[in-house]
C-alpha cells in the first residue's frame, strides 16, 4: 500500500504574513458604496418657473394701467370734467370773545357758494365737516354742512353754524386771540371744509375720493354788544385739493 502525503501546515508566522487581520477602515467600509451628490433639477425648475410667474404678473399690471390710461384719456376727451368751486359768501360773527379764563365762545354762521362748472359731470357730497381756524391754526370752532347731490351747471348756497362753548386755550393761545381780535387790521382766519364726493358721467361712477377745500384771506372783528358784525372776504380765495388716503398716510 502506497503511503499518503500530507501538505505541510503552514506555521502561524507564515499565516499571518500572507492573510494579514488588520481591520478595515472608515474609508474601506463605506467608501466605494457612497452614492455620488448630484444637484438636484427641481430647483432650477422651481426657480425658472418664480420668474416667469413674475415676468407674466408684471406684464399683466402694464397692461391694465395701460388700459386705465386710455379709459380715463377716453372719458376727459368725452366729458372734460373740471373740479367744482367754492367762495366764501359771508362770515356773520354773532360771538367771538375769549374770557378771562382763556376759554373761548364762539357763535358764527357761514355761507358758502358751490359751482359745478361742468356740463355732463353731477357731483355727490357726503356730510361736509367745516373747522374755522386763525392762520396759527388755533381752532375757533367748527361744524357741519348735509350731504347734497350737485347737479350740472349748478350753483348750490352751502350753510353753517360754527360754534364753540368754553373752549379751553393755552396762555399763548388766548392771548394771541385777543391782541389779533383788538387790531383793527383784524383776526386772519382760513376755513376747512373735508368731505367725500363721487362724480357721475352718464352711467358711469367713480369710487368716492376725499377732497379738502381750503379757504383763506379771511379778516374777521369781533362784535361790539349785541350787534353783530361780518367778517371781510373780499380777498378770500378757496383751494380744492385730493385727499389720497395710502394704508396709514394721507396725501
């Protein structure tokens, strides 16, 4: 019987120089499986799509004012609306002393002359608060005028009582009041008249806009006894002006 040969077993010197156990690292472990970054496209798509929105808006909102230049170039052509005007009638001044107190009574009526120049245009008014102050701006006293409908080519006599009843003053204040009122130039006084008024044209109809009339030039005298006495308006002159109201600022 032929002898067996058995291969050598290798020694654990040999063993370990051929199949070395050193462990294998962070790098070996998970470097080749970790997956490459690639930007993603959905951004780009995302950002692509933000401006055209805008491009399209923009274009939408010069398009509109557009046409609301060549709507309201359309309607001066067809009815040239003018704004309505306003005088100082009279100033009947029944009371206007200041007390030894520095308080103020004040019993006034005033008369104003409405126009509306127009032919095709009919204003409405809403209630007309009227403040009468000197040309400091310390309040005399105020009051009120009813809503009224304007008509074309129609002249309207505006009516209103301003008063005041112990009406409090500075020491500064009160004495300005009674110097200017002892001068025979007069007291400077200016009326403000704020409302809201809508036009009309045809079947068309604006939205109501506030409107502030300003008049000046006013010299007023105060009354001797119980005669009654009126102010000059002569050299009164009255401003129309656009009240714009923008979120919390009033142009």
């Amino acid at each position: 019987m032929a002898d067996r040969v058995y291969p050598k077993q290798a020694t654990n010197g040999t063993a370990a120089a051929t199949n070395p156990s050193f462990p294998a690292t962070k790098a070996q472990q998970y470097g080749a499986s970790r997956p490459v970054y690639r930007p993603q496209p959905e951004r780009h798509r995302y950002r692509r799509s933000c401006c055209s929105c805008c491009l399209w808006t923009t274009i939408a909102i010069l398009v509109l004012i557009l046409i609301a230049a060549i709507a309201s170039a359309i309607l001066y052509v067809l009815y040239r609306p003018h704004r309505p005007t306003f005088t100082v009638s009279s100033l009947k001044i029944s009371a206007l002393n200041v007390t030894s107190a520095s308080k103020l009574i004040t019993n006034i009526n005033l008369n104003v002359t409405a126009k509306n120049p127009n032919k095709k245009v009919v204003y409405s008014y809403n209630p007309i608060t009227v403040a009468l102050v000197t040309d400091d701006d310390i309040a005399i006293g105020e009051g009120s005028i009813g809503s009224f409908v304007h008509g074309t080519k129609n002249t309207t006599l505006l009516k209103a009582a301003i008063t005041s009843s112990n009406q409090e003053l500075d020491d500064a204040s009160a004495a300005k009041l009674k110097k200017a009122l002892k001068s025979k130039k007069g007291l400077p006084l200016k009326i403000k008249l704020d409302t809201k008024v809508e036009a009309k044209m045809g079947a068309l109809k604006t939205p109501k806009v506030g409107i502030r009339v300003v008049c000046e030039g006013i010299k007023a005298t105060a009354p001797k006894a119980k005669s009654a006495t009126t102010a000059s308006t002569s050299n009164a002159k009255c401003k129309v002006d656009l009240r714009l109201k923008i979120w919390k600022w009033t142009l």
